[in-house]
C-alpha cells in the first residue's frame, strides 16, 4: 500500500492527455528553464504540458557549478545590469528556495596589490580590451559596487578584503604567493534538479490538467499538431499546441527545426567538473567556496576555476570552457582533467592530487546566445525571447542566461507565450516559494517528524534535502521501509519509491545522479546503481 495518489502521477497524465490533448501551451525542454516557464504559466491559469527528452535537468541545469551568483567577474567588462539582474535574482532564488540554497562565502585570491587599477575602469566603461585579473585594491572597490546592487533587501552578508598576513590568517590555505584576496557572499544550490523537480511539481498542482512527462519525446510537428513519442513505452501521440515555447536549451535550434525554423542562434560552451576525494584540501577549505586563477604562463590569458567541498572529503573542481555546438556530442577529454588538475596544484600547491582521487565526472553544455566571439568567456550571459512564425504555428524560443536567473527568464517567455494568447499576468513569481521552500521553518518541522517516529538524525537530513515537503517522504519511509540501500544509508528503500512513484524518475541514474546526492558521495557507484535499479524493479 502506498501513501496517497501523487500530483507528478505518470499514468493520471497520460490518461488526462488522452481524454483531451488540447493544450494553451506546450513547453518543450525540462531544464530548469522549461520547469521555471512551465510552473510560470500553469500559475496564470493556462493548460500546460511540459516535455522532456529525458530526464528533468538532465542537461546543463545539472552540470552547472550548483552556486546562485551575481556575476561579479562580469562587472569589470562592465555588465551592470546582468549583474544586477542576477544579484536580485540569487537574493530572490535564497528566499524562495532556502531548503536548498545556502549562504557561502566564495574567496578569491588575488597576486598584486595595486594591478590593473588605471586599467579597470576604462575595462568597465567598455573603452579597454583586455584580460588578467587586478589586484586587491581595484578588486575591492568592485565588491563595494557588487554589494550596492543588491540594494537595501539583500538576502546575503557583504563582502569583504584582506591584504598579507591579514588575509592568511582568514584564510590560512592561501599560500605565500598571494598578496591578499576579496570574498563575497553567494548561494550554494545543494541540489538544482530536485529545484527543477519541485519546480514541475508545484506546475501540475496548479492549474487543472496541467501535465509534466519526462523521458517524452517532439517527434514532429505539422502546424500546431505536435507528435510526441513515449520514450518508455515507444508509443507515440499527438497534442495540440496554441503555442509551443521551445525551451530545449542547448538543442534548441533542433528543436526549432522541427518547426521549420532555419538559421543557429546558440552557441554552445561545453563546461567541465570533476569530483575528487582530496581528505587534506577538504580539511583546510573547510566551507569555503574559492574561485583561482589558473597556471597559465600569460596572466591575461588566464581563466578562473572553482574549488569547494560538497561533503566529507569530496570537491568539486571546475571548470574548462570549449566550443560544443552538439550537446549530444560533449564528453570529457583527459586534457581537461589535466588541466583542472595542474591548475589546482598551482593554487594550493603540496596536497598531490591526482587522476586516481577523480570519483565522478560532469559535462554540460551552455546553451548561450550565438556568438562570433572567439573568447568562450567573453560571450554574454543574458538570455533572449525570439518569436517566430511557422506556417500554421506559434513558436516562442527561449536561450541564454544563466542557471541563477532562470526564474527571470521564464517570465519572459511566459509573459511572450501571454501576449501570443491575448491573456494578462494574474500572478509574478518573484516572491513565489518553490516546492519544499513553502512554508519552510526547519526546527518545526524536524520537531513534527520527531514526534511522528523518525530518529532524529533522519529528521534532520529529510528537512535539510526536502524542507516542507519532508512529512510526505517520511510517509514513504513508513510504508516502503527506511533500510538503507547506500552504503552511507542516505538513501532509504521509502524515499527511492518516493523518487519513482511521486516524482517520475525511471531509472537508476534518475535517483542516483538528480534525486539524491549519492553522485557526490558514493563510494562504489556501480554496485549503488545495481541496488537501485533492483528497488525500481518494484514498481515498474
């Protein structure tokens, strides 16, 4: 006996698109775009569906650097208002989602003193090309200005700098070769695909007949008559669309294509992570996030990388950059992990890390705006609404951006699919909590599943990765069971029937990689993966 009909209930939805397959809006692409532009729209009383090719936040809104920022290395090209856009953004994202956006403090060691100080602000003003990063002194007064952006409602403490001993002793893992360093305050996203699972989930419980398939494919598309195909069951079916929002990131111009729009406007950036098991860095780093320069020979060639821990002794490291205009197509090369490697042991020299200490690997491609720049860093974060007009349809494409402003971005396609339709805004989600953020006090909450049975120690976590949702999984634990099925018993035989029955994951990698954290913290991914696809087993 399980616990009671769920919203994300595959076969109600399909059952639902059967009886009536008319639709006000289509969303195609279940990145955190698509989640954000699907729940966005079912909010203003329209009918949605959304579909994915495979798995929500799949793609890159799985394999970005899992921080909400503001951007502050884009205020020396002098980017203000994408800066100040994503700085509202993260204190709006922080509100909304504090079960699983967390303060961090994010550290930049910088070389020199006074470096670039007549330089950066004819770099700002957009009057002077350049690269290489300034020193302490130039670099503080862009943290002064980062923190202005954020006006009087910050949702995060300021930042700060330190020079010589001063900043050694803040920051006792910088080695003599810096001269100091500045910090900012940013969010940690502890988890963005179950953000993007919440994010559908609140979608479907809003507005009446709404539906979310993953794993659901656009085949083809004649008009406004979609053919979507069932990638579990291989059956295929058709919907009506008054208009399609092509959220496919980037894929987008394939899925353009489908509806006879030629012509690139993506420019993908294929993005690199690793995760290591590095016990003496994890100890010194402790939460510190830090953002270092690599070891190029040229300063003004060179590029940051991201160092933090995520748990125990493991970190993520990242991040390369390279051309990718098929995301299908993205791998990860050895040279890339050299890379990451040699520039790691160049900022925090003595620790001898090596290929060995690699326990998982990300890629993911930027869907970013296409670009004739031939520096990948340079090309713009800030996204676009482009309208087209297909023979027999409507067609709104949504690219670009960042993963902090997703939230942004979906309103703007949300409000083009709005005026396509003749219909007026009824509701913003600028204030709107997502999923488990609703109602989201902590200590209550871990104090109600106490007293309901749960050890105090399960209490805690199931808060921590579901906020107010939390109840509803530990219902699944009462009736499926709480014996582990990881190794470290973070992942319960309750909570991998809650992934397959309440929110539509269909294999193993769906629980492992997006569901739970056990990508990050596993030991032994393959024998966790067999244990889980025989739980699934279960319920398929």
């Amino acid at each position: 006996m399980s616990p009671g009909q769920p919203t994300l209930d595959r076969s109600r939805m399909e059952a639902e698109i059967a009886a009536d397959n008319c639709f006000d809006a289509v969303v195609v692409g279940g990145g955190i775009t698509g989640a954000g532009t699907f729940r966005d729209l079912a909010l203003q009383g329209l009918r949605v569906l959304l579909v994915e090719r495979d798995d929500f936040a799949s793609g890159a809104s799985g394999a970005l650097t899992r921080i909400a920022h503001g951007g502050f290395r884009y205020l020396e090209r002098g980017d203000v208002g994408l800066v100040r856009e994503s700085v509202i953004e993260r204190d709006l994202l922080v509100a909304n989602a504090p079960h699983v956006i967390r303060p961090v403090r994010v550290v930049l060691p910088l070389r020199t003193r006074l470096g670039g100080l007549l330089a950066a602000p004819f770099r700002f003003l957009k009057l002077m090309p350049g690269r290489g990063m300034p020193g302490v002194v130039p670099m503080t007064i862009g943290v002064r200005l980062y923190d202005a952006l954020a006006g009087r409602r910050r949702a995060l403490a300021r930042g700060g700098a330190a020079m010589g001993a001063g900043a050694r002793r803040l920051f006792p893992y910088l080695g003599q070769g810096f001269a100091g360093a500045i910090w900012t305050q940013e969010g940690r996203i502890h988890a963005p695909e179950r953000i993007a699972v919440e994010l559908v989930e609140d979608g479907v419980a809003t507005a009446t007949q709404s539906a979310a398939l993953n794993y659901c494919r656009l085949a083809g598309a004649e008009g406004c008559t979609l053919t979507l195909e069932n990638r579990l069951s291989g059956a295929t079916f058709t919907v009506e669309a008054r208009v399609v929002v092509n959220a496919g990131g980037a894929h987008a111009d394939k899925v353009a294509a489908l509806f006879g729009v030629t012509g690139r406007m993506t420019g993908g950036v294929a993005g690199i992570h690793v995760v290591i098991d590095a016990p003496s860095i994890a100890a010194s780093l402790r939460d510190d996030l830090l953002f270092f320069e690599d070891h190029h020979a040229d300063p003004a060639k060179r590029r940051l990388c991201v160092l933090y821990r995520l748990a125990g002794n493991r970190l993520l490291l990242g991040t390369t950059e390279f051309a990718c205009d098929d995301p299908d197509e993205a791998t990860i090369r050895p040279a890339d992990e050299d890379y990451l490697l040699k520039a790691l042991d160049a900022a925090l020299p003595g620790h001898g890390v090596t290929k060995e200490a690699i326990t998982g690997r990300i890629v993911g491609v930027r869907p970013l705006i296409r670009s004739k720049a031939a520096d990948l860093t340079s090309r713009s974060r800030s996204h676009a609404v482009i309208r087209h007009d297909p023979a027999g349809a409507k067609l709104i494409t949504i690219i670009g951006g960042k993963w902090t402003t997703f939230r942004r971005m979906a309103e703007d396609a949300a409000d083009a699919v709005l005026a396509e339709l003749g219909r007026a805004r009824i509701l913003s989600t600028a204030h709107l909590a997502i999923g488990g953020g609703r109602d989201f006090r902590r200590a209550d909450i871990i104090r109600d599943l106490v007293a309901g049975g749960l050890d105090a120690a399960l209490a805690e976590r199931l808060a921590d990765t579901y906020g107010s949702r939390a109840s509803r999984v530990a219902e699944w634990i009462r009736k499926e069971g709480g014996e582990p099925v990881s190794a470290d018993g973070r992942l319960t035989r309750g909570e991998v029937a809650f992934f397959a029955r309440a929110e539509l994951a269909a294999t193993a990698e769906d629980i492992v990689r997006r569901r739970s954290d056990q990508f990050f913290r596993s030991d032994d991914l393959e024998t966790l993966t067999a244990r889980v696809a025989d739980e699934l087993d279960r319920w398929s």
